[in-house]
C-alpha cells in the first residue's frame, strides 16, 4: 500500500488523504494486519468499497477497521489513538458471523475502487470525507488512476471471476460501468454500503448480515 501515490491534478478545495505515506503509525498497523492474515500465497475475492473515510482506513489504513476492531476483533493492540467508525461495526459484525477474521481474510481481500481517499473543508472550516463520485470533475480527474489500481487489487486478491462492491448506487454503478468496458472481473456483485445500513437501515442490520453471507457465499 505504501507505493499507492496519486500525481494528478485535484479540484478546487478538494485534498488527497493518503495515510500510508503520511504515517508511520499507519505503516507499523499495516504491517501487523497484513502479516497475521495475509502472509500466504492463497487467491482472495476482492471487496471494493468506495475511498478510504477518515476514521476507518483513513486512521488504520486498514479498510473498514477503526482502532477499537483493531484490538478487540483482530487481535492487533494499538493504544497510541483511538477512532470509532460505524462502518466497522457492521463489517466485524458481518465477519464475526461469517467465522470470524482468520477465516473471513483467508477468503476476501478488502480494498476500494479508489484506493486513497479525499477530504474538503465544510461549513466552519471543518474536514469532511469526500468521495470519488461527488464531483464529475473529481470523478475524471481520478479516473486513470482508479483503472490502474483495479488491475493492481485484482492481482494480488488473486481471483477475478467475482468482485463484490460495497455500495448498491453510485458506486457499484461506476463499478460496472469500467468492467463492462475493461472486463477486470468475471461479474460485479453489490451489497450494501455499511455506513447506509448503519444510518439509515440500523434496525434491519441482522438483515443485511444475512444478505452479506448468503452473497457472499458463491465465491466457495
């Protein structure tokens, strides 16, 4: 992750967050995840979210793990800061009901359409994330570095006859849209984006956990 780097030209007001280069803290957590659950040669089923958000990847550099997954899930300790995404409730959630993190990372490797994420300044000057496709002029000015970091995370996932996207809308529809043109994998299947279910669907979280394993599941 630490050769992830974006040379391009942003939008007005718009700021790359790019927190393996910018971290070591990130850089020493990254270490610890990827080698515990990663240090073997098996393929995984890529899950692609949206762009890094600050408190989840952003913080950890780990998609969808803020600080408390960290210690209580992954069994990494990290004390130096704490962050708490809800996103990552659901996520741990979900991979506890799958069996748990060893056996939901030997299956999946998680990463995101646009591999860095992106803040701009809202009202009173404070820092909100910011996603690839809420600016048409931001979605172009990305675009050549998205396609070259799919064919990167479809490398080393390993297995590229089913990629499943976080996020039913905007995001699986930009999703499918670059495989129909540049067949990166053999179909895209949406979930849910966590953080919807989060804020908007809470009571039906045990639902969309359901639905997450039941989909989930084609890729044994």
């Amino acid at each position: 992750m630490e050769n992830v780097h974006f040379e391009g030209h942003l939008p007005d007001g718009i700021s790359i967050m790019n927190p393996y280069r910018e971290s070591a803290d990130i850089k020493m957590i990254c270490s610890a995840f990827y080698r515990r659950y990663y240090s073997d040669d098996k393929p995984r089923t890529l899950i692609l979210g949206i762009n890094p958000g600050r408190l989840g990847a952003g913080a950890t550099g780990i998609p969808f793990t803020d600080t408390k997954r960290l210690n209580e899930k992954c069994g990494i300790s990290w004390k130096k800061f704490t962050t708490h995404e809800p996103s990552s409730v659901f996520m741990y959630e979900m991979i506890d009901a799958y069996g748990g993190p060893q056996t939901f990372y030997s299956d999946f490797y998680i990463n995101s359409v646009c591999p860095l994420g992106f803040v701009k300044s809202g009202a009173g000057n404070k820092t909100v994330n910011y996603n690839y496709y809420d600016s048409a002029e931001l979605e172009k000015a990305v675009k050549s570095f998205i396609i070259e970091n799919l064919k990167i995370q479809s490398e080393i996932a390993g297995r590229a006859d089913v990629c499943f996207c976080l996020g039913s809308g905007k995001n699986y529809k930009y999703l499918e849209a670059l495989n129909r043109e540049y067949s990166f994998f053999g179909s895209v299947i949406p979930l849910e984006h966590p953080r919807f279910i989060m804020q908007y669907r809470l009571k039906s979280k045990d639902s969309y956990i359901a639905e997450y394993l039941q989909k989930l599941s084609i890729r044994k």
